[in-house]
C-alpha cells in the first residue's frame, strides 16, 4: 500500500490477509505481508497474522482432457505458460506421485526466509524435487477416469481404450495452496497429505508441460522437477515461476 501510515501513528494487534492465491504466493502475498509488517505492534509473533504462514504442494499429474485433444485440432502451447486451473473435486485431473511441499512462507519470519535470496527487486527462491511415480495411483486413477469419460458421454470401448493410456502419462505438475490459520486451524485445498479432491474455495493449476502428454508412465518411474520462483517485493508487480523436469524411465 502507498498509506505512510495508520492514523495517530496506531499499530494493529493483528492482520486478516486473504491474498492467497492458488500458487500461495501469486496473488502478492509475499510483497504484501512484508510491506504490512510497518503497522503491526509486533510482526515478528504468528499470533499477529491470520494465517501465519501459506504453504504451496505439488505432484505430477494427468490429465483427461490433454490425452483426448492435440494439435492439428487443439493447440495446447497456445496457453503460452499460463496454467489449466480446475476445480479441487475435478476428476479429471489426477496426481501421480504423492505430493510435496514447494513454497513455505511463515508470516512472522518472512524478513528471514532460509531459502530466499535477494536479487534487485526480486526475492528468489529454487529447489529441486523428485517425485516417485505410484503405481498403487495409476490403478486408482484408471478407474477414475474411465467413469470420468463415461460421465461425459464418451463411447465404451474408446474409454476402455482412453483410461489406461490417461493414467500413464504425465500432463505437467499439478500445484495448490495450503493455509496455517495458527498451530491447530489448517485449510486444505485438497486432502492432505495425499492431495486428494475435497471441496474447496481454492483450485488447483496445472501448467501443461507440451503439446501431448508424456506417455507410458511407469510404477516407480522417477520425475525430477527444478522449481524457481520470482518474487517480486513490489505489491503491484507480478511474481514469476518456473518449472522445469525430467522423467526417467526405469
């Protein structure tokens, strides 16, 4: 905010910030949450932010939609990098591995983030994950799928044929906040830990990796994926992330 400060000088004994987005920090949080920290009395306790701390979970992922269409017909780079964002009960997205945490912002601490850099106007943050496939997941997601063409009117036989194929291959890393409201109040966009679908105010984002999803994902295939994300410490410049990753085959 462009305010100097509050009237009479005043601190606040705590802040409500609902600037969550469903990449935690894409909506400002983090450019937001330090410019407050000058009108609360003591920014320093997590009992001075509600929520104390956002965090951002990750898996690979498939998807229905991206196995049925492809170019010449659909042109899936015409997204240029934005991402697909679905409904956190959608079935027709699907996590391959079990979820991990990528973005951690404690509110109280954010001045001393371990794994921040400064760069210029930007604060940098980069890791490297690696998700182990699970096959117990794919035999699931096949039957999820199935009855997801079904529902939506695709002909038997082709969703015998679509099912297997969708829940081995790998559309991009499916990403979704998670908030602290304090050490015992949590809001899951989706089931944790597994990152199953539940009802929720937040979606879930999936940047598409390609024009076609990669296929013949096994049991115990390993993705290893490089998070870098750019946050910008002015509240009206948007952040950047980037994801890049590597399937082996074993």
């Amino acid at each position: 905010t462009d305010i100097p400060s509050l009237p009479n000088n005043d601190k606040v004994d705590f802040v409500v910030a609902e600037i969550v987005g469903s990449i935690a920090t894409e909506e400002g949080a983090y450019a937001s949450i330090k410019d407050a920290r000058r009108f609360v009395k003591d920014p320093n306790v997590s009992s001075s932010w509600i929520p104390c701390a956002i965090q951002t979970y990750a898996a690979p992922a498939s998807y229905t939609l991206h196995n049925l269409f492809g170019p010449p017909e659909f042109d899936w780079s015409k997204l240029s990098g934005e991402p697909v964002r679905f409904n956190c009960r959608d079935m027709g997205l699907q996590l391959l591995a079990d979820p991990q945490l990528v973005e951690d912002i404690d509110f109280a601490n954010i001045m001393s983030q371990p794994t921040t850099k400064t760069k210029g106007s930007q604060s940098r943050s980069s890791g490297q994950l690696s998700f182990t496939i699970s096959g117990d997941r794919m035999r699931e997601n096949e039957d999820k799928f199935y009855t997801e063409y079904i529902k939506n009117r695709l002909p038997k036989g082709e969703a015998q044929e679509q099912a297997p194929m969708t829940a081995h291959s790998c559309s991009g890393i499916a990403l979704w906040p998670r908030l602290l409201l304090d050490d015992t109040y949590i809001v899951n966009s989706r089931m944790y830990p597994s990152g199953g679908h539940q009802r929720s105010h937040w979606q879930t984002v999936l940047p598409i990796t390609s024009d076609r999803p990669i296929q013949n994902i096994q049991d115990g295939d390993k993705i290893v994926v490089q998070f870098d994300l750019e946050l910008e410490e002015a509240v009206a410049k948007p952040s950047r992330y980037k994801i890049e990753g590597d399937v082996i085959f074993q």
